[in-house]
C-alpha cells in the first residue's frame, strides 16, 4: 500500500480566482520573487518545477509541488507482446 506523502506548498505562488472576471480569465497569479525563486532552485528536477493548483475543502485555492515520479522500473521493452 502507498503511503501518504505530505503536501508540499509551493512557496511565493498565490493563485486568486476572480468570480467577476470575464469567462476566459481563469486567474491570476502573483510571485513573490525572493521567496519562489528559492523554492524553485530547491525543487527543481531537471531544470523543471511541477506545480499544481488545487482547491481546498474550504473553497481556496492553493498551489501544490507536484512530486509524481513515473515507476520506470515497470516499464521496459522485452515486456512488449509483440
């Protein structure tokens, strides 16, 4: 079984979700670049940082690390059927 692994917030990101904003405005988002710079060069996995916005069960939004690896241990080519 998988364990839980814990949220990890990502630093410096604030995404608002405006209700009067026309239809094709998703959202804005504001850096706060001292500390998102920080988080990024922490986080970063092959030059990359993944990030995901999320809503809470409270109704917020919040922007998440995502830390998903691919199991490629799983996959390799003598496992082709054909």
């Amino acid at each position: 079984m998988s364990e839980k692994k814990e949220k990890v917030f990502a630093d410096g990101f604030i995404f608002k979700r405006k209700e009067n904003a026309p239809e094709f405005v998703i959202g804005s988002l504001s850096v706060k670049v001292d500390e998102a710079v920080e988080f990024l060069k922490s986080n970063t996995n092959n030059g990359w940082v993944n990030l995901d916005i999320k809503l809470s069960q409270a109704g917020k939004h919040y922007i998440e690390l995502n830390t998903f690896k691919p199991d490629t241990s799983k996959a390799s080519n003598d496992d082709v059927p054909f």
